[in-house]
C-alpha cells in the first residue's frame, strides 16, 4: 500500500511539474517579431554616420546610390534598433536563401490592401557590411527582377532609384519610395553620393 502511495505520488508531482511549468512554457512560445524594438546606446543620426562609410565603398563597387542604400538600411532596420538588425545583423529584412544560416521572425506585410503578419525565415550575418554586401549581391542577380539593378545603379537620383525599388517589390510598403526619400531628404544623404 504504501509503495503504491509513493507512485502515485510521483505521477502527481510529475503531472503538477508539467503543467504548472512547461504548459505555459509551451503556451506563450511564440515568434518573435522582426521590427520590435531594442534599445541601443546609438541615435538614429549616428546610425548613418557610422554606416555611410560602408555605403560609399559598396556604391562605388555596385554602382547603387549611397543615399539609397543608407536610406532603405534605416528604413528597414528603423535605424538599426529593430530585433532583426541588433541581434541578427540583417539590415534590409533580407529572406534566408537556402542553407543559409536563419531565424524565424514575424513581419508585417502589406498584402490585399491591408497589413499582416507573416512568418519569415531571415537571413543572419555576421556584422552590417555582410547585410549589405548580400543585399546588393541579391540585388545584381535578379532577386527583385531582371531589369532592376540595372535601373538602380544605372541612375545617379535618389528618387528614380526608390522609385524603381518600389516597382520591383524590394519591399511590400505601398509607400516605400517616399519613405526612402524622406528619409534621404531629412538626413541629406545624397551628400554620400558624390
């Protein structure tokens, strides 16, 4: 009898164990949303400033706006405080190619007229210049069409190449060309251009 008690005992504390600690574990698991924000020890201006060197260089070599390239990483990155940016490098909400390292985040998506989340497996870099570096290498292949990068390196304002990037669909933001070029106009980022 009393061996019996222990066991039951057991299963009850196991039981209790389960779903007092890993019921809600499990329950509020959820994934993690790309553009939340995380504090970081930088202003939105110094962001730029730290990147706008990188931004030369990769124009010079790939031909794309520096402007553009600072103003689509702020954008999508807002400034490099989103999860995506800090934790996982990934500037331009750049999507995993396969075998490539991942995390799966949420995103909002604006689709059928409205916005909505979706879970994405995003691209992880070692550092922001990778972020870039890909973004561009994606951009030179044809992942947003053939013509695209063409169009974009083929053009020295700002505002035609936003243009075409929201033509192409580098982004679902019905708004992404004003976006890039407010942002572009408020931190005079066609200074890096030159």
């Amino acid at each position: 009898m009393r061996r019996r008690f222990k066991l039951k005992a057991f299963i009850i504390l196991v039981a209790v164990f389960a779903l007092g600690i890993l019921l809600p574990l499990i329950l509020h698991a959820s994934t993690d949303d790309n553009a939340r924000s995380v504090k970081v020890a930088y202003t939105q201006k110094e962001f730029v400033d730290n990147l706008a060197p990188t931004a030369q260089k990769m124009s010079k070599t790939y031909g794309v706006p520096a402007s553009i390239l600072l103003s689509q990483a702020a954008y999508e990155s807002n400034y490099g405080s989103s999860l995506l940016s800090v934790k996982y490098h990934n500037l331009y909400s750049l999507s995993a190619q396969p075998g490539q390292e991942h995390i799966l985040l949420k995103d909002n998506v604006y689709s059928k007229g409205k916005w909505q989340y979706q879970k994405v497996d995003f691209a992880v870099f070692k550092d922001w210049s990778s972020s870039m570096l890909a973004y561009l290498e994606g951009l030179r292949q044809g992942r947003w069409g053939e013509s695209t990068y063409k169009e974009v390196a083929g053009t020295t304002s700002y505002k035609v190449a936003a243009e075409k990037l929201q033509a192409a669909g580098s982004n679902s933001d019905p708004d992404y060309a004003k976006h890039l070029i407010s942002i572009v106009e408020t931190y005079h980022l066609s200074k890096y251009d030159r």
